[in-house]
C-alpha cells in the first residue's frame, strides 16, 4: 500500500503562518460576515416579499437560513482569534450552503429532468461499455502476471488507456457535450448567474479552509479531523435520508390526518380516516334471513358478515366494506402463501443438505425464480393458467384421466378450472405464484442455516440410535428456530404487501369482483386511482402497524422457545 | 448385508433425485414456456393440448403460384399423402334428388349447370318451396337434382401433380409442420411497443441507482463503523429503526414530494430517492466493522488520509458485501414496478420502463401470447443470464441481507 498525502499537515517545518494563509483567513473573515447578512435579508424577504411560497416551503428555508446565518456569524470572531471551532463551523456552512446551492443550480437547470434526455441518447453510449469492460479485463490480466513486472506493467498501461479511452468516447456518444453547453447557455439571467457564483465561492471557501495549512494556522486538533471526516462521509447519504425517507415518512403520518388529493389541496380532518376505516356497526337481525338495512343504516354502512350463535343471528356493518374485505384477503393471502414457501422450502434444504453430488446445481435451479421480475412472471403464470390452452389445466386433465383410465371408468370428473375467472379460485392463483417465487429464496436460508448446525449433534443420536426422522424433529427443527423465525418473518413481511403479482395477472385488477384486492392494491387504488391520498395514507399505517405488530408476535413466540 | 445396504442407498438416491428434479422442473417448466412461446408465431400458441416446442407450418414453392403454398394432410384411401393449398374456398354444394334427400352428391357450384341451361332453369316445388333444379351427372347419367347444403372447401394439390387435387375442409384439415423458430415476436415487441427504449430506460436507472447507492452506502456506512463524531450512535439508531418501514408508507408522500419538485413522469424519481437506503449504509457499516483496527491506524500513522484508507483497505477487504448489496440492488431497481407505476404515467410512452411497457404489453397484445412472453423474457432473462453468471454473489446477497428482491 502507497499512502502519498497530498496534505502538507503532516510535513515538519513552517511553524508561522504563511502570509497567503493570513490573507486568506481575513478574507474568510469578511466573507462569514457577509453571509450573515445574506442569511437575514433573504429571512426577511422569505416572510415579506409578494411571491406566494407554501407555508412548508417557508418554514424550511427560513430554518436553513437560521442555521447557516448563526453559524456564519459564530464562525466570523472565531476565525479572527483562531480557534479551531471557528474553521468547524466555517467548513459546515461553506460546505452546506455549496451542497444547496449547487443542488438547486443543478435543479434549476434541469439537469434531474435531463436525465430523460440521456435515456434516449444511452443507447448509442453501449459499445463503449463493451470497450471499457474489455479494458477492465485487460487490466485484471496484467494484475495476475505477477512474475513479470515489466508485462504487468505494459498490461496495465494499455488497459487503463482502453478503459480512460473510452470512458470519453461513452461520455462524448451519450451527449456530454451538447449537455454542458446545453448547462452553460443559461447561466445568462442574474438569478442563475448570482447562483453560479454562489456555487463557486462556497465551493471554494470550503476547499481553501479544509487544506492542511489553514488547518494548522487554525489549530486543528485530530477529533476535529475525525469528526469532520465522519459528517463529509456521511453527509450524501445523511441528506438524501433526511430528504427522501425521514421527510416523506413524517409527512406520511400527516397527511394521513388529511383529505390530500395529491393536487395541492389538503386539509386537516384529524382522525377522520383512520375512523373511516374501522367504523364498524354490529346489529342483532330477528331471524338469519333478515335484510340487513332493517337493522342497519344503510346510509353509512354496507353488510360486512352475518352469522348466527347460540340460536340468535348478528349481522356486521362496515362503512368502507372494501378495506376489511382487502384485510381478508391479505390475511388469507399471508397464511396460504407463507407455509406454502417455507415448509417446502425446510424439507428442500434438508434433502440438498444431505451431501449428495449435484447439490449446487439443484440450488442454483431453485433460485432462478426469485431473481425475475414479478411483472414477467405473473405474465407467463397467466398464460400457464389459461383456462381453454394453458399448461395447468392440461395437467390436471391429464392426471385426471390417467387415473380415470386405471381405476373403474369416471371416478374423477375434469374440473375445468377457471383460474383467474372464479372468484373462490383467483386468490389461490396468486398463492401459488407468489409460493413458487419464494420458494427458492427461502430453501436458500434455510441451507444457509443448516450449515451452521454441528455434525457432531447428528453423529451422537445415531449413536444413541436416533433414526432420521427423529433427528430432523429433535435436532434439525429446533435448532433451525433462529432461521425459521428470520424466514417467516420475512416472508410475512413481503405478503403483507403484495402487489406486483395481483396488479397484473388480474384484470381488472383485484377482480374478478373484489376476489383478489389486497391491501396495497386497495391503498393504489384509493390513493391513485381515486386520488384520496390522505386515506391511502392511514391504510398504509395501519398495514404498518399490523406488519409490526406480527412480527412483535412472531419475535415473542421465537424468544419464548429459546428460553423454553 | 453389505449389498444390501447399498441398494438401499441406491434407492435412497433415487428417490431423493426424483423429488429433486420434480421441484427443479417446476421451478424452471414457467420459463422454458416463456422462451419457446416467444419464438412461436401467433398461430402456434392456441394448441390444445398445448405443445411446448415451437412448429410453424410447411410451405413449398409451386410452378404457375407466385407465393409459397402451405402443406396439409391428405387421407385417401387409408392412405395419408402432403397436399399443397392451392384455393382457399371453393364453393361447393351437395346436391340430392328431391325425392332422395338421404344420398348427396358434393360438386363444386361452379361446375354444375342448371336444368334447361342458363336462359330458362327449371325449379320443383318441395315442402312448399321453390327450389332450382340442377344437372348432376352420376356415373355417366345426368340426373336432376336440388341443392342440399352449401359449404366452402380448400382444394388441395399434390405438388408433384397439380392435376391431382382433393377438396377438403381447410380448418379440419392437419398442417404439415416442421420444428422452428422466429424472432419476430422480439422484433415486433421492441419496434412496435417500445420495448427498446424502455429496456435503454430500465438499464440507466439500474446502473444509476446501484452506482448511486453503492458510493452513498459505502461513505456511509464507513462514517458510521470507524469515525466518531458527536450524534453518530443516535443517528445508526434511526437508520437501522426505519429498515423495518415497509415502503407502502413512504409511497403518497414520496409521490407528493415528486409534485412539489416537478419530478413526476421523470426518470430521475426512479433514479436520485433510491440511492440513499438505511439498508445499504448498515449493510456496509456491518462488512467494515469486521476489518481489524490496526491496518487502519498504521495507515494513519503514514499520513493517509481517510478517503485514501477507505479506498485502498476496506474496498478491497469488503469485495464480497459490495458485490452482495450490487446483486441486491440491481435486482430491486431492474425489478421494480409499483414506485415506477404510481410516478410515470401510463401515456407516457418514452418514460416507461421494461416493467412498466410489460404490464402495458399485457393488456394491449393480450390475444398474443407469443408477444407478451417475448416482452417477459426481455425483462426476466437480463436478471437471470447475470445470475447465472455471478451465482455466487446472488447467494451470498441473500444469506447476507435476507431480502427479496
């Protein structure tokens, strides 16, 4: 390993400050005063000015401002007197407010939508891919020519040349050029020229105060490098966290206590639908055939259920019929779809654990399902399920008959199955599917699992006379407890939410009636298909809370067996 | 005793690879019927029973027919022969004496003349109607007759002897088929439907999203194992609290946050929202956790600075978890449907991506299983040929992470 350090911070000598460092530390001075100032006049302007800015959009720019402006004027009188604290918050504001400045630059100039743009182009730019891989390989070739230095070093020349080569051929083929001119023709108004600007001088404060001799004039101390590092390493990932997932997620739980329509307009209606959701009416019907809007107002609720116990008959009204109807399909869904991946998947694990040749090859098969898409897969599963030509009911035909034909005439009768038309089957069709896609994934965990079982154990209770069957319940399954709990869980996790698989192989989706809707699809369809996004919203917590409630469930019972 | 217990393995053996390849042949059967269907011509998918194997009817170049002529069989005389289809439908009609209706003699309309020529046919009454009255010759005697039923018929040729033909009914007639292939059905997909520009599509958001997250997670996930700054425990706390969201929350939200910035209906909501991930970052932060202090601080000791140690220590040290969060990422950006189905709206055709154009695909070309099957296997096999290829690090990306794809 070469560590060269392009920072003098570590070299011996220069004790006094040079007189550019002090120069430039004056200059710092000022500039941390001016964005003070900067920060207050656009505060004002934020609350003052005509331009109608959502409230939100207010509230964040004025606590941006807030920070960098306060943090601008402790770092001013920091930096006069030299202390390390004030090149700290010096770095943060300069690096911040160039992160946001050249973010919205990027933003305004359309280089996120270009990315359009580049899609079309992208297709020209493959060959060069080729190109740069074939240089890669050359690369690693001459990597393991270790015996020869001077071939090695030839070897690597010639494919760091392919590979730089063509990178600028990639580059210059998918339209860099006509993308930077495309950037710098409209830095022409004052806006996008004073943003431009603004760029650079962050920009390049914040090179200038982290180089090793400002460093040393401003008495840097290691923590102060670590933790600087540490918020530079993290900071892309921190803010597209903040801005993509911590954000959104808040405003989640927000707009769930709203009727946003995802046009704009939105207003506060408390609990409104979370009490949509679960309002429930519950009515005594005098005789099991009764209509149930003799009993119930119909206004607000649809018959959910009816049934009779100790002689008397309750009939159950929903006000959205629909969500508890996706609830049960859900649950439906996760408690077939969930053992019907990991049972088998438990008994695959066990036969390819026991050592016999072509394990890997048998592993490798069964996962192939989980890598495609789900889109693609539902499709074929479609055509598999036809029900006049699909492959499916031919094999039931086909075993139908054969059993027919050894057995006296016309035991069995050819169901005919139509597999995405009868409402009592659709669901089912799904499970299988989504089993069959799992299926591999699972059997790969529980191998994984199985691995780290001791042979020893096994070895023992032969000894002791165990037979195979005993040792898999007294010995394989009880030790595989971590894994079964990771695998169920998981799996429950992933069928709670299905969609991709209803989405396309139903149609319309859901259907046949509402045979197939879950709860996602049902949140889809309330949030972008009738755009009631704040109820969408509450759906989606309350599928939260049940995931995290099952998995609490799961997670006591796995503690309770490892104690017992 | 010995010999039996190795039958007794034998058997074993046997039984364990019969189950073994039942379950590899269920898992693999679906994509074999996609391959083959999607080299079928439309005409082949509507078999039953349903054949696996792509066939495409026998055509043969005949003197005197411009185009090639399709092959059928033809029984004669117990006897089963290759006609070529010269005339699609010929008119025909069976033709019975009124008093016999019972016994029908099939002629072709055109070949038969009515009774008393042209200018003046003659008709007979029957149950009331008038019918015309037709000369019908039956071994060598012309004799009067009605129309019975009338029907159209394919006149079949032998090629060798076009003056041999045979009328026969085309529908019920067999092809004569020969095993082949064509990628038409690929052609057709990618011009007509786009799926070219969606497969270009769906390949820039998959390398931008795992470069993206790759770089992020590894920045990330080295902050949080070997640099101390203030707030970084608390911070690791929220991440590794927000793995266990399931999206479904995030998506009314996220979708508000693409209004608000104009991001709707751009590639670039597939893209930029998906390489920050709590999940990657810890994944990282767990491989560099696991890399011994000493190297690191030597290294410090040298005068390297962190991105330099970050660089040529704990990448390389970390090939396996890098490889297993790119396999994983890959297959979440390549396979990803609902995100994109909510943000790119369905007119926009030049925005879709593959998985977006499949579900499309699904709908418009419904009645053409050989279409939407070749538009799944543009989408599936790119994900399966990798796999296959980097098996290892498909496996290791699940025991490793535990997530589906």
């Amino acid at each position: 390993m070469t560590a060269t350090s392009s920072q003098s911070r570590k070299l011996p000598g220069v004790d006094q400050e040079g007189s550019s460092t002090q120069r430039f530390l004056q200059i710092a001075f000022i500039w941390h005063i001016i964005v003070s100032i900067a920060a207050l006049v656009g505060l004002v302007y934020l609350w003052t000015s005509n331009v109608e800015f959502p409230v939100w959009q207010r509230v964040v720019a004025s606590v941006i401002a807030v920070i960098l402006g306060v943090a601008s004027g402790f770092a001013s009188p920091l930096i006069r007197s030299r202390d390390h604290r004030g090149r700290v918050l010096s770095l943060g504001v300069n690096y911040f407010g160039f992160l946001l400045l050249l973010l919205s630059s990027m933003h305004l100039f359309g280089i996120f939508t270009g990315i359009d743009a580049l899609a079309n182009t992208f297709g020209r730019g493959v060959p060069f891919i080729g190109f740069l891989v074939s240089g890669y390989l050359i690369n690693g070739f001459g990597e393991r020519a270790e015996k020869y230095p001077a071939r090695q070093r030839l070897l690597r020349q010639i494919g760091n040349v392919i590979m730089g080569l063509s990178l600028i051929g990639f580059l210059f083929a998918i339209g860099l050029l006509q993308g930077v001119i495309a950037i710098l023709v409209q830095v022409n108004t004052p806006r996008n020229i004073a943003l431009a600007l603004g760029v650079l001088l962050f920009g390049a404060f914040a090179w200038f105060m982290w180089r090793g001799n400002v460093a040393k004039a401003m008495h840097e101390s290691s923590d102060d490098l670590e933790m600087l590092n540490g918020y530079l390493f993290l900071s892309p990932n921190l803010l597209g966290f903040l801005f993509f997932f911590a954000g959104p997620l808040l405003l989640s739980l927000y707009v769930s206590f709203t009727n946003a329509d995802g046009f704009g307009n939105q207003e506060w209606v408390g609990l409104a639908n979370y009490g949509e959701i679960f309002n429930l009416d519950f009515a005594r019907l005098a005789s099991p055939d009764q209509a149930a809007n003799e009993v119930l107002d119909i206004t607000v609720y649809d018959e959910l259920w009816r049934f009779s116990i100790f002689g008397s008959s309750f009939v159950i009204g929903a006000q959205d019929k629909l969500f508890w109807i996706a609830l049960r399909n859900t649950l439906v869904f996760v408690l077939s779809a969930v053992p019907f991946s990991v049972i088998p998947a438990l008994f695959l694990a066990n036969v390819l654990n026991s050592g016999i040749p072509g394990m890997r090859f048998f592993r490798a098969v069964y996962f192939i399902p989980s890598v495609a898409a789900v889109v693609g897969v539902a499709l074929i599963w479609q055509w598999l399920y036809n029900s006049t030509v699909g492959w499916i009911n031919y094999f039931i035909m086909t075993v139908v008959e054969g059993i027919n034909s050894i057995t006296t005439a016309g035991l069995l009768t050819d169901p005919q199955i139509g597999w995405l038309s009868d409402t009592n089957v659709a669901l089912f069709a799904v499970v299988i599917i989504a089993a069959w896609q799992w299926l591999g994934f699972n059997t790969i965990l529980y191998l994984a699992g199985l691995q780290n079982i001791p042979k020893s154990l096994y070895e023992a209770a032969s000894i002791d006379g165990a037979n195979a069957w005993n040792q898999f319940w007294r010995i394989t399954v009880p030790l595989l407890g971590p894994t079964t709990f990771f695998v169920v869980s998981t799996t429950t996790i992933q069928a709670m939410q299905v969609f991709d698989q209803v989405f396309v192989l139903t149609r319309p989706p859901g259907g046949p009636g509402t045979s197939t809707t879950t709860m996602v699809l049902y949140l889809y369809s309330q949030g972008f298909r009738n755009f009631r996004q704040g109820y969408a919203s509450s759906i989606a917590w309350v599928l939260f809370i049940l995931i995290l409630g099952l998995t609490l469930v799961q997670f006591q019972r796995q503690r309770a067996a490892e104690a017992a | 005793m010995q010999s039996s217990m190795r039958l007794n393995t034998l058997l074993k053996n046997t039984v364990v690879y019969i189950v073994l390849g039942l379950f590899a042949g269920v898992m693999v059967f679906p994509f074999l019927v996609m391959l083959f269907t999607s080299l079928k011509v439309v005409e082949d998918t509507y078999n039953f029973p349903p054949r696996l194997l792509p066939r495409q009817q026998i055509t043969m170049q005949v003197d005197g027919f411009e185009e090639p002529l399709p092959l059928y069989y033809v029984d004669q005389d117990a006897q089963r022969s290759e006609y070529v289809l010269i005339e699609r439908s010929v008119r025909v009609a069976n033709y019975a004496e009124p008093d016999d209706m019972a016994t029908t003699y099939l002629r072709e309309v055109d070949q038969v003349t009515p009774t008393g020529g042209e200018a003046a046919p003659q008709t007979i009454m029957v149950d009331g109607e008038e019918e015309e009255l037709f000369d019908i010759e039956v071994d060598g005697q012309i004799i009067p007759m009605i129309v019975e039923s009338r029907t159209a018929l394919g006149r079949f040729a032998d090629p060798n002897d076009l003056n041999t033909t045979v009328l026969q009914n085309v529908r019920l007639s067999e092809p004569v088929e020969k095993l082949t292939y064509t990628f038409d059905s690929y052609q057709e997909v990618t011009e007509l439907h786009a799926m070219g520009r969606s497969l270009s599509n769906t390949a820039l958001v998959t390398i931008g999203v795992v470069l993206g997250q790759l770089i992020t997670s590894i920045l990330g996930g080295y902050a949080f194992a070997r640099l101390r700054f203030p707030g970084r425990d608390k911070l690791f706390v929220v991440y590794l609290a927000t793995i266990m969201i399931p999206f479904v929350v995030l998506i009314t939200p996220l979708y508000q946050l693409m209004v608000t910035i104009g991001w709707v209906d751009r590639l670039a909501a597939l893209i930029i929202p998906w390489i920050f991930t709590a999940y990657g970052t810890f994944l990282m932060r767990q491989a560099f956790l696991a890399i011994p202090n000493e190297i690191e601080e030597a290294a410090i000791l040298d005068g390297a600075s962190r991105f330099q140690i970050l660089r040529r220590i704990f990448l390389p040290a970390s090939t396996p978890a890098i490889a297993a969060l790119a396999t994983f990422t890959f297959l979440y950006a390549w396979n990803s449907f609902f995100w994109p189905l909510v943000v790119i709206n369905s007119g926009n055709e030049s925005n879709r991506v593959l998985t977006l154009a499949l579900n499309v695909l699904g709908g418009r070309a419904a009645d053409s299983p050989n279409l939407v099957l070749a538009g799944a296997a543009i989408a599936v096999l790119p994900p399966v040929l990798i796999y296959i290829l980097g098996q290892r690090f498909f496996v290791e990306s699940a025991t490793s992470t535990g997530l589906k794809g």
